[in-house]
C-alpha cells in the first residue's frame, strides 16, 4: 500500500520553488542552562593553543565594575576588552580592535568571546574574521565574500531578540552602507545560553530587542522566500514572543522563553529573509545612529499596508508591556537625510524580494518610504 | 528602570536545576528543500581526499532497482552498498561491513552516506565511527565511550521520524543489549532534506516511524531532564506531529512538515530523553526483533496511567489514519523471554529517571512491566 505515490507535487503561489538550495551551516556547539555560564573556563580550555595566544574576550561595558568580569576564567595573556554598545558596530571599529589585538599580543589569538547584544556578539564575529581576512572589515559586507575561516569565536547573549547568535552575518555600519558580513565563517563555533545574564536589562531595551525577534518572525513568515524549515522555527519563535509579551509567566521563565525565541527566530532566516521593517530599520540607523531594535519598531509601526495582522499583535504587546515609542524622530530632517535613508533602504533588495516577489520596484518607490520616514 | 533585577529565581518542581549542562553537538551543516538530492555531489565534492579514497553509500535495499541509486554521485572508487532495513542493525552487522569496506579499499573511505529511514542512519553512523575507532562497535555502546571522531558522513533520511538525523546517538543490538553508541562523535556532519524522498513510503511504516517522533515528544516533554531549550523543539514537533496525523494537509506540505517534526523532536532530546515507552520497545525489539516504530506504538498504547493525554491523542491519530495495531504479539512467550525483555527495559536507568524521577525504582517492578507486556 503506497502512500501518495503519484501525488502531483503542488506549491503554494507564495512559496518560491527553487533550483539549488542554501547548505546552511548551524553553530556546532550549544550549551543552555541557568547558570551555564560557569562552564565558560572548561568550554575555553580545548581550544587554547598556549600561553601566549589568549582569549579575547569583547563585553558590553554595562558590565565594567559589575560581578560579571570577575567570573570570566582570564588567564595567561587572556585580555577583556569593554566596549560601548550605545551604538551600532561599524566597520572603523572592527578594524581598530583586530589593530589593537594584533599589537597587544604577539600570536594570533586562541579565540575571541563577544558577550552582550547584537552588537558584541556582531564585533566578535567580524573581529573573529578580519584576524584571518587582510584588509578592512568593509570590503567584506556583501554575500560570500570572506575567504578563510575566522579564529575560534564564542557568542555569548546577555539580552534577548536579535538572533545574532544563530545567525551567518554580522551587520556593520560601514563608509557607505549598513550591511552584513554574510559568510558560513560567521557563523559561531560555540554558543552559551545562560538565561540569567539577562537579569537586569532595562525594560525598554528589553522590550526593543525582542521586537527584533518579533518582527524578524513576522517578516519571515510572510515572505515569499519561506519554506517549511524556515516556517517551523518562525513559527515557534513567533508562539514564544506571544507567551512572552502577552501572557504572564514568571520572570524567569521569560527569560528563558524569550532566549528561545530568538534562537529559533535567527533559525528561521535560515531560508528566509527579513522583510520592510529591517529595509527601512536600516536606512535609520544609517542615518540617525538609532538602534537597530528601536528602529524596527519606529518603521513596523507605520505597516499596517504590509503586516496588517503583525502590527495589530505589535500595538497589543506595547500596550500591554506599557511601553511608549519616541515620536517626532524624523520631524527636523532634510530632504537629503531623508533620500539617504531611502537609498539605504532601497538598496536592500533581497529584503524587497522576500517580502513583496521578485516585481517589487513596481510597488515601492521612493515617495512611498518618504511619506512612511515622515510619520516615524 | 531595570526590569526583574533581585527577582527570585524560582523554579517549576518538575524541572531538575543541574550544576553542569551538556554542550550539546548541532549537526553543523544541513541542507533542506525538494529536489536538494540533486546537491548531493557538489555537497560531497569538498570532502573527497583522492581518487582512492571512496565516498560509501549505504542505501535502504528497498531502492535496489529504482531511481534514486542512478541519481547518486558515484565517481573513483566510490561503492553503493544495499542493505536490508527489516531487522533493527546490529553490532555483528556493523562490524562486518566495516570489514568489508576495509578489505575493498585500499585507503579509508572520504565518507559514509547513509541514504533510509533509522536503521540505514544509525548503520552509517556506527561504520563511520568504527573505521576510526578499533575494536567492535560493542565495546563503544553506553555513553561517551568513543575517543577519535569519526569519518566524514551524511545523513539522508528516506522516512521521517526517528530524529536519527540530529541525534548523538546509534543504536544498535549487541550481544548483550540493544543500546546506543551516544557520542559527540556519533553525529553526523552534514544532513540533506529533501521531501520527496519519502514519497512512496509504505502507509503503516510512515504511521509507525512517524509516532517514533510523536512518542519522543510526549516523554521528553513530560519529562524531569526538561528544560526550556528541549520544550520548545518538543513543542513545535508536538505542534507538526498533530498537523500531520490530526490534520488534512497535502501531500506535499504533510511530507515538509513531518521531516521538520522528526528534525524538531530528535532536537527536543538535547536536554532531555526519551521515557517509558521507549525503554520497553527496547525490550520488544531485543527479543522480538520488533521493529523500533511499531514497538513504541505497542509499548505506549498501554500507557495510559503515565502518559494519559498522550495516550488519547495517539488513539484518535490512529483512528484518523486508519491504522490498525497487530495485536497478540506477546501471547506465545515463556517466563524466561519476559523476563529478558524486563531485563532490558529495567536497564534503561536514564530513560526511567526522566519519565518518574530519581525514586523510579520505588514505583517501577518487574511484576509492573510484566502485566503491561502480557497486554501486548
């Protein structure tokens, strides 16, 4: 008896049906627990080559006089660097650090551990790669443009919703463009998911990063390059946003949900792509220096046209979380300001794609996104 | 305003709090979409050492004959070799195909592809790691027993459900027992997804190999090792497995969907196990050769006390796909064969641990085990 022999093999109009597919690589090493954190040391220690090649450790420096650097297992030369992450990462950065490792330190590195939000856990790979990859970070931000394997990197999230930590990229403000490194040598060799490291992150914050989550679920289950692998873990995450956001467990259970959601939400853009918001996300951050979770929901809150389901579950979530978005943010802009963010914008095409189909030009145009940057 | 700071750290009673956490292996690359066979030689291409050094294809014998073996990248040495799946694989089996791949080639094969349902993943696995590691795969069944890793090898899965794919484990009949080869090693280095390949697949066996994944679910999330990484992949193959089997998808979509649930549940075990239906198939398939599916589909229909809601939703699936389970399967055996079968389940100590906690030996005896095996 043969189950569906024969069965004419149908699609849905909005799913792409492709020739070749992405051989996409995971983080090969995982651990989850609270207070996982502890097992940093003995992770470390295998992949030490000898004294004098340390481990570098990047943190956010919200950390600096607190407990957390006391529990890092530094030895030998090992080195902590404490970086602000009041702004994006940008290409300058990257390049200075792997400068300042390089002088520092007479070997190369045994490994480099990014250990905050998106943006450690972005200059951690991205510092990880240009030790291997001459020359500057930004001749790098593309698709597949690294050529070697980048030292033994470690992403360690103390807040949740970016993906980061899952995700082939590490997005940098560059001379002239915000873009991705897009690379399987971006991706993790390790990754610590500690659930209490992000005890202590400030409401709004927290909030704005799992909006990221949220809205990457959103867009990518929306998408027309979705298929079922993506579509499992988007949905997944989107379901954990929602006990998150609207439902009303005990912190510590969010903690650890919310950590989930954007493990498997970074999983989801495996086959799939972020949509408008992060198109338009971009072109503010470019801009205005504005974050990349906050300018998200700044952009998400004006697509009703495109999300209409997404947006609604959006105004419940601030609302129930009691959250207020800043208003007025575009208001004392030039005509310039506003054709840079669109050209930012607009240069995202396969965010374009995914959302609207390969004609999307025909649907979007640069009056469009400016009456949108008006209202935010 | 710093949110949930000093907030006490409670914990569900069910939810064992660990002082050390596996850092648990992802399979690094995978690879999913109908049609991605057709990838498969430009997938393996980076990996070949030289003309001599074969790629090894150990294929479902089912196959012999059709399609799928012209469609496979035989080039050099290469050596496809078919191999019945109606018995569960074997330590002797293991073994004597190492010999045999050993004494056919002058140089240690590049890889092993294992192209089946669970039998040919786990036969894959275990060759994988016995060309590298001396001695009979015997000597490596139990945990972390395994010192070199293994040999470059694939994944193919032909029938969804087992979570073989993900999983660190093979498991094989010994000597003495049916028991994993569970390693770090054991996982395997890349996995292909494609769909289609489970087109034809007989009605009771895609049943039987498809509740292999559903049972899992319902152990591991009813399950003491939980925690929130292993709850929710359990909950989102939960989610698939009641799409598929409860739901009135098309073909094609119910065959993505149940890959992916198979993908999510050999994920859920991460952190967790499996429980009490799978340490008594155990013992069906030591003694009877039951096949593994089919095995936990007997052991868990009489489960009701243990898994009650599990149990209903197994019955209506069964009801719905109109499947009939054989019945008198255990009317014809000896106190000695029992007793053998309650030998290996009792074996099973984590597997019990996790279905009733560190006491289970108070509320499981022999006397349990037999009544509910005479039931069979």
């Amino acid at each position: 008896m043969a189950l569906r022999e024969n069965t004419e093999i149908k699609r849905k109009s909005n799913l792409a049906v492709k020739s070749t597919y992405r051989n996409f690589p995971m983080v090969p090493r995982v651990v989850f627990g609270t207070g996982c954190f502890e097992q940093l040391g003995e992770i470390l220690l295998p992949h030490r080559k000898n004294a004098d090649a340390p481990m570098i450790y990047l943190v956010d420096d919200v950390f600096e006089g607190k407990d957390l650097p006391n529990r890092l297992p530094v030895i030998f030369s090992d080195q902590v660097i404490f970086i602000p992450a009041d702004e994006e990462p940008k290409t300058g950065q990257v390049d200075a650090l792997v400068e300042q490792i390089r002088s520092n330190h007479q070997e190369i590195p045994s490994g480099i551990i990014g250990i905050g939000g998106g943006t450690l856990l972005d200059l951690a790979k991205a510092v990880a790669l240009l030790l291997t990859n001459k020359g500057s970070s930004s001749q790098y931000q593309g698709w597949d443009l690294v050529r070697k394997p980048a030292i033994y990197h470690v992403g360690i999230p103390t807040i949740s919703g970016t993906g980061s930590e899952v995700s082939r990229t590490t997005v940098l403000n560059g001379p002239k463009q915000k873009l991705g490194i897009n690379s399987d040598y971006t991706i993790f060799d390790q990754v610590l998911l500690d659930p209490n490291l992000s005890i202590g992150v400030p409401k709004d914050q927290w909030f704005f990063t799992g909006m990221d989550c949220f809205i990457h679920c959103v867009e990518s289950l929306n998408g027309t390059f979705l298929n079922a692998f993506s579509q499992s873990y988007g949905e997944k995450a989107m379901d954990l946003c929602k006990e998150v956001f609207l439902g009303d467990l005990e912190a510590w259970e969010s903690r650890e949900k919310l950590m989930m959601a954007s493990w498997h939400g970074g999983m989801s853009i495996a086959y799939s792509q972020v949509g408008i918001a992060h198109a338009m996300s971009y072109g503010l951050s470019y801009l205005l220096g504005i974050r990349h979770g906050l300018g998200n929901c700044l952009v998400f809150n004006q697509l009703d046209d495109y999300y209409p389901e997404g947006v609604q579950l959006f105004r419940k979530m601030l609302a129930k979380q009691k959250i207020q978005l800043p208003s007025g943010v575009c208001s004392n802009l030039t005509e310039d300001d506003f054709n840079t963010m669109i050209g930012v914008a607009m240069s995202m095409e396969p965010l374009w794609e995914n959302a609207l189909g390969p004609d999307w030009r025909r649907d979007i145009t640069a009056d469009i996104l400016l009456e949108m940057y008006r209202k935010i």
